[in-house]
C-alpha cells in the first residue's frame, strides 16, 4: 500500500470510542460511505461494509482466531489485513489503512484525483 497516495479522515479519537460491542468490529460513515474498523491482535483494520459475494454486513459477522473476517450470511471468511478469501469462493474484500495519530484515528481513502470516484 505504500505506493497508494491516501486522503486521510478522522473517524475517532480513541479506539474505546469504536468498539462498544463484544465483536471487535464497528462501522463508520466517511464522506458517505460506511466502512467496517475490526481489530485483532491489538492492531486495527479498515475493510469493506458489506461482503463482495451477497452484501452481508460485515460488521455482523465475527473476527475468527485466525484473523479472518467472516461474513455472517454465507461464513466467507476474508484476512483482516489483505481482504483475500480465505474460505477458497475467490472474492476479494476491500481494506483501507488505519492510523492512530495524535489527534485520534484515521482511515486512509485512495487519493482518485480531481475527477476520480470511489
């Protein structure tokens, strides 16, 4: 990733105030689009709201001991840190960068230039 430029955005100013449920996992809104923040090993993660195969809320699945995201529809299961399928169906999840700075944490959005979407 660290040849990606990334537009960075404040999404808390501490990790208590993301994770209230036993999950491990929450949801933010930025610039109009939900992602899903899961920790694991003391390590946060940003990945995709919804899972790429039928559009389950990721945030109401589980982390598994292996660090796997699993989709609480189908049990696809995704790493937390690449967003490759680890359960063999070949779908790919999303991630994003996560920072923690000084003012709170951050989640990284590809810089798509002037015109770009995402």
């Amino acid at each position: 990733m660290a040849d990606k430029k990334y537009i960075w955005h404040l999404i808390a100013a501490s990790e208590a105030e993301l994770f209230l449920n036993t999950n491990n996992m929450s949801v933010v809104e930025v610039k109009g689009k939900k992602i899903c923040v899961g920790k694991f090993d003391n390590a946060l993660f940003g990945f995709a709201y919804k899972c790429p195969h039928a559009s389950g809320i990721m945030a109401d699945g589980y982390i598994d001991a292996l660090g796997n995201v699993v989709c609480p529809l189908h049990r696809y299961k995704f790493s937390i840190k690449s967003g490759r399928n680890t359960s063999g169906e070949g779908y790919y999840l999303k991630t994003y960068p996560i920072e923690q700075r000084e003012e709170g944490l951050f989640v990284g959005l590809p810089d798509q230039g002037l015109f770009g979407l995402w």
